[in-house]
C-alpha cells in the first residue's frame, strides 16, 4: 500500500512539473498568454547533462546548491558582480572542460545572472544564475535546460549537434514581434547570443535593459523569462574562466 502511494505522488509530481514546462511555453504565432515558470527551487541543483565532447558532467549532481533564497526581503544581498564573477570562476575552473569562459554578467533583483562561452566559437555554452543573498550557483531554468541540445539536459541524448535552423536575424524578428504584442510598440533593441538550439536576447528600449527572452531555434516559440525581477547593473567582455 505504501508502495503504491508513493508511486501515486510521484505521478502528480512528475505531472505537475510538465503542465508547467508546457504552460510556459509562448508560441511566437499565437496569442499571447502569461508565461509561467518552474519558479525558485522548483528543479533542484545539478539538472543539467554532460553534453557532447567527452565532457565529465557540466553540472554534476548537488554542485549547485540548494535553491535560491532571493525573494527573501528579510535576507540581505551579499553578492555583487565582481563576486559573483568570482563564484563562476570557481566553478568554470572546477570542471574538465577548459573551453568555457565568461563573457557577461548581469545583477537583476532576483538573480545574478552569467552567460558562459566557448572560447574557440564564441558561441554560448550555457547560462547560470547565481544567488544575490546566498551566493548559491545553479543552471537557468527554463531554454537553458530544455532546448540546449549541447549542454542541456538531452544533451548527453540528443546525438550529434545539428545547426540552428533558424538564423539571428529571424530570431530578432520573432522576439521584436512577441515584445510588441505584449509590451506595445517600440523601438526595441536586442543584444542577441546565440547558443545550441536556441538564442537568448536582451530587450532594451532608450538604452534600458527591460528584461531577458528567448527564442528556440528550431520551432521560433519564445520563452520570457520572468524569474530575474528589475535589472540592476552589468559586466560585459569578461572573457575569462
């Protein structure tokens, strides 16, 4: 009996977690819905697969802490960019593969948040997201995890990476058309990085960073991410491990 309740939990668990991941997704085509996300602690630390390239795992299981404590008002934040950059650091140096580096970091109210590269392409590899209040570090929540084909959790799965079939200058078009329809019209800009399956792009307006979307690079559907809160503040260039 207990058996079986356990294996009934699970279930609803399992459940509940997909009805959200689809819930979140936003068809660039459609009609705009609020986007809903697996929210602070939902998907625990270490989620992320060990990709292609022989790579020991690039998350392994438990490296990134317990969840994030950032919504916390009472808590005080005692990490700023220059620590945060030195807790990726850290982190980036722990790992086998020496390929990867920071190339940005931004400070929202919720989050730290790092873009990792690829030395020798450039091209993204992966993003984080670090803990303003506990320094907790942890793989972003949604593209990051579910459409990076490379790094992402069917990484190790998913067989030879294939290209993006869908270019940066369509992906910006898409992205320009979402945030119009659900923010007014612009002019807005984006600052655009690609990464495996999909791009991640900074929407600005006057020069003001309004938040973070992104754009899968196969099917176009756009994923808002609405977990970072007001933007603070960010480093850009930092090329280093």
């Amino acid at each position: 009996m207990y058996q079986r309740m356990a294996f009934t939990r699970r279930l609803g668990v399992i459940g509940f977690v997909l009805a959200l991941g689809i819930a979140s997704l936003v068809y660039a085509g459609g009609k705009p819905e609020p986007v809903r996300t697996y929210g602070p602690g939902m998907m625990g630390g270490g989620m992320m697969g060990s990709g292609q390239g022989g790579r020991a795992g690039a998350y392994g299981p438990g490296m990134m802490g317990d969840g994030f404590d950032g919504l916390d008002n009472s808590l005080q934040r005692t990490v700023d960019i220059k620590k945060a950059q030195g807790i990726v650091s850290e982190y980036l140096a722990g790992l086998s593969n020496k390929n990867l580096m920071i190339d940005e970091i931004m400070e929202f109210e919720n989050n730290l948040y790092a873009l990792i590269k690829e030395s020798d392409t450039g091209k993204g590899a992966f993003e984080l997201l670090i803990d303003p209040f506990t320094g907790a570090l942890r793989p972003e929540f949604g593209p990051n995890m579910m459409w990076n084909i490379k790094y992402g959790m069917m990484g190790a799965r998913s067989g030879a990476v294939r290209p993006n079939t869908i270019g940066k200058e369509e992906a910006t078009k898409i992205a320009s058309e979402y945030v119009e329809r659900v923010r007014g019209k612009g002019p807005y800009t984006f600052g655009v990085d690609e990464f495996y399956g999909y791009y991640t792009l900074d929407v600005k307006k006057e020069d003001m960073v309004l938040g973070m979307l992104s754009v899968n690079a196969f099917s176009g559907q756009v994923w808002y991410h609405t977990w970072h809160g007001g933007y603070i503040g960010m480093q850009e260039g930092m090329g280093m491990m």
